[in-house]
C-alpha cells in the first residue's frame, strides 16, 4: 500500500519495477502480465502514455481500455488485446464489459495495481474491484495506490491484500514556489468568482481543472467574456 498526494511521483514508482521485470522475462507476449486499473479514461490515458514513454527502448506493450467511446473503437480495444499485450491499463466498468464478452484471459496475471483507489471507491466501484479481484490468480502481487487512506481503504486492502507493507508519505505543505488559497462557496457562485478572479490581471497564465468534460465545456463558454485567449481539453 503506497498513501502520497497527487505529483510525488506514483505512477512511475509501480510503472518502472514493472517494465524492469518484463524485460527480464522471457514470457508469453500473448498473456497479460500486469493489470492497472484506474478510475478514469483520463487517467488510464495518462498512465498508459507514460508507460509508453518509459518503455520506448524495450519491446513492452500496452494499451488502455476505457468507456466514451464507439463501437469501432470498442472492436480495436478488443483486437489489439487478442493480439497480445504485456501491460492492461482498464477503467472498471470497460474491464468488467471485456471480462463479459470474454475477449481477455487473466489467468496469468502477476501484477494487479490499483491507482487512486481513493477515488475509485467514491466513484462506486468496489462491487467492481471485488468482482474483477475474483477473476486473477492468488499468487499475484498486488499494489495499492492512493492519495488517502480513509477506512473503506483499509477495508478493501484487508480483502484484497495479504500482510500487505504501508508506504505513506505524510506530506501537508505544497510544493516548492506554490502558495494555496481556498475559498468556501455555494456552487452558485464558483463561476462568477473564477471570472472576478481571472478579470483582476493578477494571471498571465492560468489552468482551470473542472470534475467533469460538461463542466469544461460549461466554463469555456461563461469566461469567453474576459480579455484572455482559452483553450478547453
């Protein structure tokens, strides 16, 4: 179980061990060998980007299965694992679709991580978790990942972990150069008080994370009004 907060640098520390093992096998390319799940596409977007990264000068592969897209892009997900892939990086729901259509095999999997296991569990995915735990090996290793360590992780570690190591890193002040500000208010008037905030001339450059892909698009067009060119992802 590792507990930090967001940007110490997780996802590297489960995904280098990893590709260091894969290039010291002499596995099946044809059998998943390690397993990610994350909560969202963009994160197993993320994740999946930067095992590409990493893995650029060895023959490691992955891929990243999620939901929101088509049909077509369903099929190519489900091809291009029939065809053989080291690393699976899946959202919950799409990995339970896979499982269903029976278009994977996991029975060789030696390594299962779970990135934000935090949020996952917000999210509503622990019958998922359970479910998708009882398709793997015992003798798998299993990584926990998350930014808190409430008591439902606890919880889910006991069923899913055995005599499991803790790394927790208790960090409670920002960044180097970073200074935080939090202001309380009804949801009414968050917008209204990003457009006051990025009106004041204090930002020459200003990044604006929002929940949702609805909220980003709600956004781009409530500050469309303010002297500053934007760019919505």
């Amino acid at each position: 179980i590792a507990c930090a907060q967001t940007g110490t640098g997780k996802t590297a520390a489960f995904v280098l061990p990893i590709l260091n093992k894969l290039a010291s096998s002499e596995g099946n390319s044809k059998e998943v060998n390690t397993l990610i799940i994350a909560p969202t596409r963009e994160l197993a977007q993320q994740i999946d980007q930067q095992i590409e990264g990493f893995s650029y000068f060895t023959n490691a592969s992955s891929i990243a299965i999620y939901g929101g897209g088509d049909g077509a892009a369903w099929e190519q997900q489900k091809k291009a694992i029939r065809q053989g892939v080291d690393i699976l990086v899946a959202t919950p729901g799409r990995l339970i679709a896979l499982l269903n259509s029976n278009d994977t095999n996991l029975s060789h999997i030696k390594h299962l991580i779970l990135d934000e296991a935090d949020r996952m569990l917000d999210m509503g995915f622990s019958d998922d978790i359970n479910r998708i735990v009882k398709q793997l090996p015992t003798d798998r290793q299993t990584l926990l990942f998350s930014a808190t360590m409430p008591p439902k992780i606890k919880k889910l570690a006991s069923a899913i972990l055995r005599d499991p190591e803790e790394i927790s890193l208790a960090i409670s002040k920002p960044a180097a150069g970073i200074s935080q500000k939090a202001f309380m208010t009804f949801d009414g008037q968050k917008t209204p008080l990003l457009k006051f905030l990025l009106g004041s001339g204090r930002f020459e450059t200003v990044i604006v994370f929002a929940g949702t892909k609805d909220k980003v698009k709600s956004l781009e067009k409530e500050l469309k009004g303010l002297d500053m060119p934007q760019k919505s992802f």
